[in-house]
C-alpha cells in the first residue's frame, strides 16, 4: 500500500524534461486546425517553456503557472493576450497529463489558475435591438 503513495507524491514532485514538454506542445499544434491559432499556441508555449526552463527546476504545478500569470500582467499586454497564453499553458498541461507526464491533480490546480478579467468596452459594431417601427 505505500508504493502508490510515493509514487503518488513522486509524480507531484516531476519536473518535465525538455523533450516531453516539446512533444506535449507538438501534440496540442497538431490538433490544432487554424494556421492563426497554431501560429499563437506555439508562441505562447515557447515563451512559457523559455521562462519555464530559466528559472531554478521547479516543478510544473498551480504555483507555476500563477508566477507566470503575474509575469504577464507585469509586462503591458491585452487581457486577451495573456489569456491566450493562459489557454496555451493548460492545453499544454492537458497533454501531459494525457501523456502521463503529469497527474490529473496537478493538471486540476493548474486548470483552475482564472484568466484576465476585460474591464474595457467592446471595439466595433454591435447588433442592438431598436423598438418596434423604427427602420
């Protein structure tokens, strides 16, 4: 019985190579049908294994991806952007997972790392409803 125990607190404790990391992220871009959005997740998942791999080897998990989150609001980006980058991460965390690479609980935490919230009004044309007989 405390086999799966270790194994348990020794998967929370993984630090994902390089290599798994690039091949997690190979497989998020082949599910990926748009080339725009292929183009966007690659450099987001760049950025975050670049920074990953710059810091100290600390384990992938919720802290992680939280430093990182605040990192991006440091630096002056969209909303939209840093929740673009967000995405990327948790995808890229999902196939890990899907991989083995990573445990559903830490995926779980990470999941759970809230995006941007957008303060500023919408740009552009919007549909309103006008009263009746109005042209």
């Amino acid at each position: 019985m405390r086999k799966p125990s270790r194994q348990r607190a020794r998967q929370k404790t993984r630090t994902l190579t390089l290599p798994e990391l690039k091949q997690s992220k190979t497989s998020v871009l082949n599910t990926l049908a748009s080339l725009q959005s292929r183009r966007s997740y690659q450099h987001a998942m760049d950025e975050f294994i670049t920074r990953y791999y710059s810091k100290p080897r600390l384990a992938l998990n919720r802290m992680v991806v939280l430093r990182y989150r605040m990192h991006l609001e440091s630096i002056p980006l969209a909303p939209g952007t840093i929740n673009l980058r967000l995405a990327a991460v948790r995808r890229l965390t999902y196939e890990a997972s899907d991989s083995g690479l990573l445990s559903p609980e830490l995926v779980a935490g990470i999941r759970r790392v809230k995006g941007v919230k957008r303060l500023e009004q919408p740009v552009g044309n919007s549909l309103t409803a006008r009263p009746p007989g109005q042209a």
